[in-house]
C-alpha cells in the first residue's frame, strides 16, 4: 500500500470520527422545551453565556452572577437566577445569597420583593441549588442541596426499616465531584433532547437512548441521573429565614 492510499484512508477515517462526535455534541447541547411547574416558571438555558446584570464574590471560592429574567412595570420586583459554582455547600449559601440581595439593592435600590433561583454556573436549568425569596425584610432561603449531616443520615438509613417495616431503599447521596456532575449533566441533556423528538418515550426509554449518547452503560447513566435528581431537588433539603436590611 503506498503513501497517498494510507492519506486516504486516514482521512475518510478522521472524517468519520469527526462526524460522529459532531452529532454527538450536538445531541448534548440541543435545547430542552419549556418545561411546566412552579420550579420551571422561568427559562435559564444558556443564562451563563449571557452578560449578567450583576456580579459579586464573598471570597475567591465564592463568586457568583445575577441575572435578570423578569421585571415588574413598576421595576419593585426582582426576579432571576443566581449562577455559582457547582460544588457549593450549604453552608456557603447564606453568605452568598446575602451578598446578593445587598447588591441587588445597590443596583435598585426601590426594590420590594426578589425572588431567586441559585444554580450551577455550568448551565444545568434543571438542578437548582436553592430558592430565594425576600419581601419586607425577610429572606427564606430553601436548599436544594443538602448539608453534611443530612447526607450522613440519609446513607446511614439506607438499608434499615421504615417504622411501616418496610426496607430503606433510596439514592445515596455524596458531595458531587467534576465527574459526577458532568455525567450527570450530560445524561439530562441527553434525555431532554431525546424527549423532544420523541415525547412518548418512557423515562427508561429516555434514559436508554441517553446511555448511547454519552457512551456509558444504562447502569452508569442511572447513576448520573439519580445523583442529579437527589442532590439537586430546588427545596428538599430545610430552610432558613433571616432579615435582610433593606436600607
């Protein structure tokens, strides 16, 4: 075999790659609908590309940005997503979300009444870390993540019976790491691009044609999945109220 038939074949071999992790990528990154319920009341899909209406950091770990989705006519009601890194903790959120709102009241200083969405800054609309809402000087922080502790108890249970006799069987939980949160942030993709062509499709079905997309087994994808539906579930895990000075 000469020099130019081995170009050839490496080329039309290069194409074929390149066209296939195209598709894939492609699959990934295609939108989701427009999803009903009261935790979907705004859409955030590439809110992290966008210029945000304002920024701040508690410390160099602890940045984040705001962005605007909704105004009142009369510019009293705030209301947005707060974007921070994805491996927050519970307790880090306080601060944050203090810090926010303070600057939220720099920037209009009228305002009446904030209500937030803080989420990761990898552009996942479905994982919400927390909900925010504040009006007349107080603030309910709802997490959606939960802290140590919580984790702690909720593996320390699995496994054990229900005071109905029955036995404990539900995702354990772990603080998310690079590799849980982007498998599991592909898997969601995946799915939701894959329920938009198809809307009859199961949540297996959904989840099958989501482990062929990313390349990992149905079992892997399961994982990925149930880590993201149970660490990040928007307001399952408490709240907290505490004043916020306006002034």
């Amino acid at each position: 075999m000469n020099n130019k038939s081995v170009r050839i074949i490496v080329g039309t071999i290069s194409v074929a790659v390149s066209l296939f992790l195209a598709w894939r990528i492609g699959l990934w990154l295609e939108p989701a609908p427009a999803q009903q319920g009261p935790k979907s009341v705004v859409a955030t899909g590439n809110m992290a590309k966008r210029p945000p209406f304002a920024s701040g950091k508690v410390s160099e770990q602890l940045a984040y940005e705001l962005h605007r989705v909704k105004q009142s006519e009369d510019g009293k009601i705030f209301e947005g997503v707060g974007l921070v890194r994805f491996d927050i903790r519970q307790e880090e959120l306080k601060p944050v979300v203090q810090s926010m709102l303070k600057e939220l009241q720099k920037k209009i200083p009228h305002l009446q009444r904030i209500h937030l969405f803080i989420r990761p800054s990898l552009d996942c609309p479905a994982c919400t870390i927390a909900e925010v809402s504040s009006q007349q000087g107080n603030t309910v922080l709802k997490f959606g993540i939960p802290s140590l502790a919580q984790i702690y108890a909720n593996n320390a249970q699995i496994g054990n019976l229900s005071p109905s006799g029955e036995k404990i069987d539900r995702p354990r939980l772990s603080l998310p790491d690079r590799e849980s949160f982007s498998g599991g942030l592909a898997v969601v993709m995946a799915m939701d691009a894959a329920r938009k062509k198809s809307p009859a499709l199961t949540d297996d079905q959904l989840l099958e044609q989501a482990a062929t997309a990313t390349g990992v087994s149905y079992v892997v994808a399961k994982k990925y999945l149930d880590f993201m539906r149970s660490y990040f579930t928007g307001d399952t895990f408490g709240s907290e109220t505490f004043p916020f000075d306006q002034r």
